[in-house]
C-alpha cells in the first residue's frame, strides 16, 4: 500500500512538474517569433551555452557568474537592478520619466527622445523596456518603438554602487549639450558588435535614423563562443558518452572543431580579447556592409589584424589607414588617446597590450605578454575566492593581483624589491602595478589602470597632460618632486618646468587647469584610498569643491563622490543636476564649512604646504586656487568610451 501511494504521489510530481514547465514555456514565446527587439538565433554553426553546460559545468558556472554573461540580457524584474515598482526618475531635465512593473512586464512613460520639433513640450509616449546593458557599475535600458526589432534607450542611466539615476548624458564625458542626443537604433548598429555574441546587424541604414531591423545575435551577452568560436562542429564530434569517457580516460586532447583560447600563441590568444577590447575600424566600407549581414568575420584563432585595423597611433601615424582616418573623423585620435598614442579610455585594453615593452620587445612568441599572463576566464577548481567576487575583480587569475604577476619574468627583482621601488616592501609604492599600471585611463565615471605597462616619466606627463605613476600616488607632490626623485633613483634626467609645475602639486594643476578628461582623472584620484593614506585629505576639499560647478556633468559628479569620501563629508548633500546657482553655493558651503573646521583646530594640527595652496596658517590660498581656475583648459572633450 505504502509503495502504491508514494509511487502516486511521484507520478502526480512528475505530472504537475511537467504541467508547470510546460505551462512555463507557453508563457514565453518562441524567441523567434519576437519582432520588437534583437532575437537570439542559433545559425552559422553555433550553438549557444547552453550546449557547453552539460560537458563543462565548472566552467559554464564561473561563465555564468560573469559580467561577461550579463552585459546583455533580455529585461525581466530578476535581470534590472533598478527599481521599477511605481517610481519616478525626475534627472532629466524637462522629461521625467514613470516606472512601473505590469507583472513581469516592465515599462516607461517618458517625453519622446526623438522628438525634433523645438516648439513645445516632447509628447508622452509609454514604451515596454525589453532589454538590458550592463550589471556590474551602471545599467542601461532598452525600450521596443514601432520599428521592427530597432531598440531606444531611456534618457537616463541607473548606477548600481549608488542606487541613484542620473541622464544618460551625465554618464558620458562630453561638453554639455543642448538637447539629449537620440540614442535609438545605437543597440543595433554598434553595442551589437560586441555587447551580444554573433550579432548581425541587418539594417536597412545602420544609424540611429533606421526605420527598421532584423539584428538577430546567436547569444545576448558575450557568451562561450564568443572566445572559442562557434561550436557546432565540436558538440556534433562528442556527442557519444563513451568516446567523451575514452577521451577522459586515455588522456587524449578533446579539440575537435574548437578553440580553446589559453593554447593559442600569445598574440593570437589576446586577440579573442582584442576583438572587443580595443579601438579599430574597417578596412573598407566593404567590411561595414559585410558585417552588417553576416556579422563580423573574425573568429577565435584567426589573426584579428586580416579583417580589421587596430588603432595603434605611436606604430601607425603615417600609415595611409590611420592618415584617412584622422582626416574622416574630427577628434577620433584625442577622445580615444593621449597625444602620445597611450590608450586614454577604458573597455580599450588591447591597444595598450600592444603597445607594451613586454609585447613589443619579447623575442620568444611563447613567452610575449598576453591578456592570459594576468586574467583567467574561468575560475580555477583551487580558486578561494567566490565567483562573485572573481568577477569583480575584472577576473584577475589567482595571485596574479599582486607583484607575483610581473615576476613571472623579472623575478631578479624581487630579490631586492626595496632596492628596485625604493618604498617599504610592504607599501603600495612596492606594488608593480601602481608605478607601471597607474589609473591613467578614464571610463564608467572613474579612473582605470593603464594596460600599456610603462615606466613613471615627467618628461611624458608635461608633454602629453597625462599623470604619471608618483603623482598619480603623491596627490601632494609637484612634477619637480618626482623629477628629482627620478633623477636620484634611475638616472632620468631633469625636465624643464614651469613655475607652477615646479612649484604646485602636479594634481592640483590636473585638477584646476587640466581639460575635463584630466579634471575628471584628478578627482577620481582624490577618493582613491591608497593615494589618500599617502598624501593626507586634510587639503583636499576647497580644489575638489571648485569642480561642483563644472561644466560637465561627468567631472561634477566624480568630483561629488570623491568628496564625500573625505572626513566629514559623508553626509553632504549636493545634486549634481542642479541649476548653477545651487552648485556654486554647494562649493561656497564647502569652503565655508573647510574654514570653520580649520579655525577649530589647534594650530600645530593645521597643514601648511605652499605646493598645496595653504598658507602659513593652514587657509587654502583661494587667490591662487581662483587663478588657476580661470586658466582651465575649456576646449571641447569627447572621451569615447
């Protein structure tokens, strides 16, 4: 009796659970038969995924735990980070946008985006949000329009460290723009080159003026075959359990019809990266048309250089590509790159790989420097760290987050690493990245570590703007400080200077006078913890509140966060978006609370450091900071992110 009920009771399981994964699968419909955003299409021998999970499932779940995997997502109440329930997003000017959840729709009300007349308000339209980019610092939402599959995007960005909205234009490093530019169509016709597997565009004009599109990808997100090709061959080749068993057992490589990446030589393994992390363009617009239907030629193991040209300035200013190039686009090479041709912008890694020494200068193709030498794409079985956190840390392989990355090849160096970095071992001025990798790229509202390793050099940072590794650290030290230091400690030699380079900290200069790029980097370096430790925050606050009234978006608000990072700051309030005259009383009220908290100090507790603006009595010099001020650079900078 007993075994007839439990057996009942299984088969009135199994039954309800196929009725509800059934009930589950006609609630969604056909992926293909969706005609109001990018589909997802297995074709052209790929296969997605999901066929990688049951073979691979160490390695499929460290994938899925990526920002790889969710770069892109179809928009659900599990895949948004912002909240939908009822709420009103009032950070874009003149167009306030509602949220609101229809079960597991989610949806807008907004003024129109690509409403051109300048008369009147924008007219209301409510748009479904179908789709998502990004989950690691900031979210962008995706809305259908009445153009088949062609995306808009919502006028504002949510940033999930701090659970605010803010324009979509604020997140971006440009001049301040009249009217909010349209974003529609862009999914479409650029983030599906690499924000999607496979994607093809299948535009009638790619643009944001296209009226209608086909983009289908194999895969939202960058998912496996976006790094070992498409797979059709290989899952096709093992699909018998025990020829997958001998395999396992024989010790015989399982490579059939793949691409595993980590065993291709050096430069071509870097290139799967590169095929996404780096500035290039196409040869022809041939390659445009021929990617717009086919997708991009380009597969894992392939020499990425054969179908597209990788920016590289310092190798190829006089290249006829890289002449037609800077003749057909204004600013191209100054919103990518320093005047020197190091990579400025971030998401961009691959050009400063190659531009390397360790690159450039390896005599063994086995041994050049790789995207590999650091980063793991898949969390290893001896891994301590959660996948989480992996995937945080931008997937840094284990130990390589410290010294022991460099010393792979200069392990002499470490016999003496005090002799070599002239800092405590145990200091952040001891940690090779710091000096070689500094945050002298900027992105997604903060600074980023370089990936063309080089050496600190003042020479470079008076030519080019760009901060160099000791004051990028030494917040409090002048280029005449560092001179000196390199001068003493590699045989540099000196620099000529101005007086103010000499005599003021090099990141006040970035800071007051840089252009906004440089404004931009010099804040962020404020609220970074080991620069603070180093330099002190005491004489932060009155340069940092010079840039509450910025007139970009983007240098006001990194310069917000870094303040509040400083003692007694914490709970300041300011709005970024305000008009002028509230942003300039926010630094007016700054100023005076630095004032107060300086006159309720003890004296022999005041700092007082000419190179840091403060006088003899600890005051910051507003004379000097003003001076400074009114000599910004204010020519147009568009950082291309």
């Amino acid at each position: 009796m007993m075994r007839w009920i439990v057996g009942a009771g299984l088969l009135f399981f199994s039954g309800s659970l196929a009725w509800s994964i059934a009930a589950s699968r006609r609630a969604q419909p056909p992926e293909a038969s969706i005609a109001y955003r990018p589909i997802q299409v297995r074709e052209d021998g790929y296969v997605s995924s999901d066929a990688c999970k049951a073979c691979h499932p160490a390695q499929y779940e460290s994938w899925h735990g990526s920002f790889h995997r969710t770069m892109t997502q179809v928009a659900t109440p599990e895949t948004v980070r912002a909240d939908f329930d009822g709420v009103r997003v009032d950070v874009v000017p003149g167009n306030p946008i509602v949220l609101e959840r229809r079960g597991s729709g989610l949806w807008a009300e907004l003024g129109d985006p690509d409403w051109e007349s300048a008369d009147g308000e924008r007219p209301r339209i409510r748009r479904q949000i179908v789709m998502t980019t990004g989950s690691h610092h900031q979210q962008v939402y995706w809305y259908r329009t009445d153009r088949t599959r062609v995306l808009g995007q919502l006028p504002a960005t949510y940033l999930i460290a701090e659970g605010r909205w803010i324009p979509r234009d604020a997140a971006l490093l440009h001049p301040p723009l009249e009217q909010p530019l349209s974003e529609t169509g862009r999914w479409n016709a650029i983030c599906v080159n690499c924000h999607a597997t496979h994607g093809r565009r299948l535009l009638e004009e790619p643009g944001p003026s296209t009226t209608a599109a086909d983009t289908r990808v194999v895969e939202l997100g960058i998912a496996c075959e976006s790094c070992h090709g498409p797979a059709g061959g290989h899952t096709r080749a093992n699909r018998s359990p025990l020829r997958r068993y001998w395999q396992y057992l024989t010790g015989e490589a399982n490579r059939s019809a793949i691409v595993q990446p980590a065993r291709l030589p050096p430069a071509l393994s870097s290139q799967v990266c590169g095929q996404c992390h780096a500035v290039w363009e196409y040869y022809d617009q041939d390659g445009e048309r021929q990617a717009n239907e086919h997708g991009l030629p380009y597969r894992p193991g392939d020499d990425l250089s054969a179908t597209r040209f990788i920016v590289n300035p310092a190798a190829d200013r006089d290249s006829p590509m890289m002449r037609a190039i800077v003749e057909g686009y204004e600013g191209y090479l100054e919103g990518s790159f320093w005047p020197d041709g190091m990579i400025r912008v971030s998401g961009r890694e691959y050009n400063g790989l190659i531009a390397s020494p360790c690159f450039v200068n390896a005599t063994d193709p086995q041994e050049t420097l790789s995207c590999f030498s650091c980063h793991t794409m898949h969390r290893g079985p001896d891994d301590g760290m959660s996948i989480e956190r992996w995937a945080s840390t931008y997937q840094v392989a284990p130990g390589m987050d410290s010294n022991a990355a460099c010393l792979q090849c200069h392990a002499p160096l470490g016999a003496d690493l005090a002799g070599h970095t002239n800092h405590r071992p145990d200091s952040s001025g001891s940690l090779c990245y710091n000096c070689h990798m500094p945050y002298t790229t900027y992105g997604l509202l903060r600074g980023m570590r370089s990936h063309q390793i080089s050496s600190p050099s003042v020479a470079a940072s008076v030519e080019t703007g760009r901060p160099n590794a000791c004051n990028g650290c030494h917040l409090d030290k002048t280029l005449a400080w560092t001179a000196e230091r390199l001068e003493a400690w590699y045989n540099l030699p000196l620099v000529g200077l101005s007086e103010d380079e000499a005599t003021v900290a090099a990141s006040l200069l970035g800071l007051l006078r840089g252009d906004a790029g440089q404004r931009a980097l010099a804040a962020w370096s404020m609220g970074w913890e080991p620069a603070q430790q180093v330099s002190g925050t005491g004489w932060m606050g009155a340069p940092l509140a010079m840039l509450l009234d910025d007139p970009y978006d983007a240098v006001r608000f990194v310069a917000e966060r870094s303040l509040r990072s400083l003692p007694g700051f914490d709970a300041f309030r300011y709005d970024s978006l305000a008009p002028r005259d509230e942003r300039m009383g926010a630094t007016l009220a700054v100023l005076a609370a630095l004032e107060q908290r300086r006159r309720s100090s003890r004296p022999e507790d005041r700092r007082t450091d000419a190179s840091l603006l403060l006088d003899a009595d600890g005051a910051a010099r507003m004379d000097a900071i003003i001076r400074l001020h009114l000599e910004r650079d204010d020519h147009p900078v568009v950082l291309r992110e």
